[in-house]
C-alpha cells in the first residue's frame, strides 16, 4: 500500500443515497482515477435521533444493504467501512489514521444535505484533501433543465417536454465500475456497528425486490390507479436509498413505458423545484397560501392517522401505511387531499406523518406531492378541486378488494361514521381558501 509521511494513502468513497456497486457515478470516477479506495458509510447520529420507532424499516434496509456489499467488497479482498458519528467527526479520525488524499460522492441536493457538504468541503479543504462530487440519482439535475432565459420551470408539462429533447442514450449511459475493482483498498474486514449499538432493532419485514419486469411496464399505465392491482414497480425505496441506478430504470422506462417515464421526471422536477426554491420544506410554494386559516383539529387528525374518518379509502390507505410503511400512489393522493380539505388541517402536519411512516420517503418528493393536494405547489391541482372519497372508491376499487383487506370491519357496526359530511367539506374548503386568498389581494 502506498504511504506519504508514514501514513498510508487512502482515497474515500463517501456513500450516501447511492448504496450499489454497479453503475456508481462518483464511485466509477473514483476508482478510474485513484488507488487504495476505501467505501465509507456513516450512520449521523444527528439524523438518527430523528427517527421514533427504534424498529425502523429503513434503518434496516440500509444496514441490510452494507451488509451485503461488505461481502460483496470482502469477496475481492476489500471492505467496507461502517461508521457511526458526526460526519466531519469521522473524517477527522480518518484524516489521523491516514493520509487521505480525497473524497468523492455523489450530490443531494436537500437543505440539509447541501449544508452538511459545505462543511465537510471546507474541512477537507483545510486539511489538503480534495472533495469531488458528481451527479447520480438524477437523470438532469440543478440548471440542467431550465427556460430559455435560464429560469427554473415551475409547471411540470414545458419542463418534461424539455426533459424529453434533451434525454437520449447518453443520459442513461451505465458507468462501467466493475473495470476498476482492482483499485478497491486490499484490507482485512472491518466490524461494523450492531444496529442495537445505532439504536435499532432488526425487523422481520421483506424488503421490496429491485427488479423492474417489462410486463409490468408495458401494463403500467392501466393498473397502476387501482390499489389492488399489482400494478406499481415498489422501487420508490430503491430509488431513495440508490440500491439501483436511475440511469438503468429510465432506460427500461423509455422502451416500454412512457407513462412510467413521466412518474420518473416528476420525481426529478420535484428534485429541481427543491434545489431552486428550498423554502418550500417550510413555507408554501405559492406564498398567497400560507394565508389559508386552518382548523387543525387534533381529534379529526388522530383520526385521520388511525384511519378511523368512516372514509373506507381514507381509511385503508392510512392502515396500509401504517402496517407496512407502504401506501399506493392514487391513494396518497386521495388520503392528502381529504386531510387538507376534508378536514382542513394544515398540509404540512400530512407531510411530516408521512415522512415518519414512509419506506419509500423522499424530501422533494414528499413535500411537493403534499403541496400539490393542498393547492399550495408549484403546477398544483386547483383549491377548488377536491377528491370525493366515495366516488375515487367506485372508480378505482370497485369490487372493494383493497378496502376490504384492510379495512375488514367495514360494512359492520364497529365501522365508524363519517367524522365529516363530503358536501359540508367540500363547501368549507373552498370558501376557506377564497378567503385566505383574497386576503393578500
């Protein structure tokens, strides 16, 4: 192994949401361009406290999934390094142990995240360790997808036309990693961390397959609104934690799916909407409508989050979540727009219930699918349309298989009623929101 001053020479490959060996934008340049690379993963205390359930879904996943690479690295006689720390914490220690010469990652683009990378830069820069970063789980990211006159699009229909003329075989292109396995760190097995150590437990739960079949593509625009249906991919977890590479489901989308194709390039618009106008994690997008006066009533919310409104789609969406961390998508839709108009509670107690229950949890995501039911988004649906429960039921589970799986006690007299009357809310809603509107003129 190389040394400089006596300490050897290691160059990190920094893992965040990108945890695959195969088709790794930061970790193909990293192993192409330098030797003794070391993969580091670190658990950040900070974040962790932040989650309740000491039995966390994606916890698991996550420490499932570098178990599994560790023994796919330790098969070539590398390793994998599990830390548990403050980030700049950890490099500290590595820059005392080794002589680091760089780190390379892949970009987030979360207030968060761009924060903490700020910090690392500048800690690495001052300690002469170059920081490289690459863009990976996104097809286009930043300004790469703007108007003409280089402004962010902020309506999704121009911007995915954009997004269609500039996509090409190109942008999808696989890195070829495995060339440079050879430039992985020749190093014995390093421990990792227990989850009970993190303060975790392991859970029983089946992780969802990462595989994307061509028949559920090319059906996917037909099932895919109907609950009971196996008709969605389930890689909304594997897309969050980069246990597959975007460029490889985008290709697979653009042969065989272009409605499946359009959900992708609202999860990259979602992205680009965050990076330009981070003040959405707090505020709504459209300023008028932190004017809105909500009810937030705490025993119509605990109802909502029980799934106990007497709403049975409501309500087996929100059992479905709560059971398994898992909700169908036309169902999130109809669950949101029934807390933000139904029962008129502020959008942003939604988000932060489902940010703490969702497998699949995304911040840009999250929020801009919340601020599309509440009206408050950027291309959201109008505040004067809202989701009538019973007739979304007629249309997309009419034979109520998905109701009854998990709301088995409907129809019964231990069903509850409605906690609201549709044509009260609906009349409410709209009226609150006229008057929140024309509040600020």
């Amino acid at each position: 192994m190389t040394s400089h001053k006596g300490k050897e020479v290691v160059n990190i490959f920094w893992m965040r949401r990108d945890l695959r060996l195969e088709d790794n934008t930061a970790l193909f340049h990293i192993l192409k361009t330098r030797e003794n690379v070391l993969p580091l993963f670190i658990f950040n205390p900070e974040l962790l406290v932040r989650l309740p359930e000491k039995s966390d879904y994606r916890i698991n996943f996550v420490y499932e999934t570098l178990q599994h690479l560790k023994k796919e690295l330790e098969k070539i006689g590398s390793t994998i390094l599990v830390a548990h720390g403050r980030p700049q914490e950890v490099f500290k220690s590595l820059i005392e142990k080794y002589h680091l010469c760089s780190v390379y990652c892949n970009r987030e683009y979360e207030p968060y995240a761009n924060f903490r990378d700020l910090e690392i830069e500048r800690f690495l820069k001052v300690n002469h360790t170059e920081f490289h970063t690459y863009k990976d789980h996104l097809i286009f990211e930043k300004d790469e997808v703007v108007k003409d006159d280089r402004k962010p699009y902020t309506v999704f229909t121009p911007y995915k036309n954009k997004f269609l003329e500039k996509l090409n075989l190109e942008s999808v292109k696989a890195h070829k990693t495995n060339a440079y396995f050879h430039n992985f760190i020749r190093i014995k097995p390093l421990p990792m961390p227990t989850l009970e150590s993190l303060g975790f437990a392991r859970v029983e739960n089946a992780f969802p397959a990462k595989s994307l079949s061509q028949k559920l593509l090319e059906n996917y625009g037909v099932n895919r609104d109907f609950p009971a249906r196996n008709g969605t991919s389930r890689l909304g977890l594997h897309l969050r934690y980069g246990t597959v590479s975007i460029r490889k489901i985008t290709a697979l989308s653009m042969l065989h799916s272009q409605t499946f194709l359009s959900e992708l390039i609202w999860r990259n618009f979602y992205s680009q909407i965050l990076w330009f106008f981070p003040h959405v994690t707090t505020r709504a997008f459209k300023p008028a409508y932190d004017h809105i006066i909500w009810e937030n009533n705490l025993a119509h919310f605990q109802a909502w989050c029980d799934g106990m409104t007497g709403y049975p789609l409501v309500d087996a969406g929100m059992r479905e979540l709560n059971q398994t961390g898992f909700m169908h998508n036309r169902v999130r839709m109809v669950t949101a727009s029934f807390l933000c108009k139904h029962l008129l509670i502020d959008w942003k107690w939604g988000e932060t219930y489902f940010a703490s229950k969702l497998n699949d949890y995304d911040l840009a995501s999250n929020n801009g699918s919340w601020q599309w039911a509440s009206s408050s988004g950027c291309d959201a649906t109008p505040y004067f349309r809202i989701f009538n429960p019973e007739l979304q039921t007629k249309r997309f589970d009419p034979d109520l298989e998905y109701i009854k799986k998990w709301v088995p006690e409907f129809g019964s007299d231990k069903y509850p009623e409605k906690i609201i009357d549709h044509v009260f809310a609906r009349d409410r809603a709209i009226a609150r929101y006229k008057e929140g509107l024309a509040s600020v003129g």
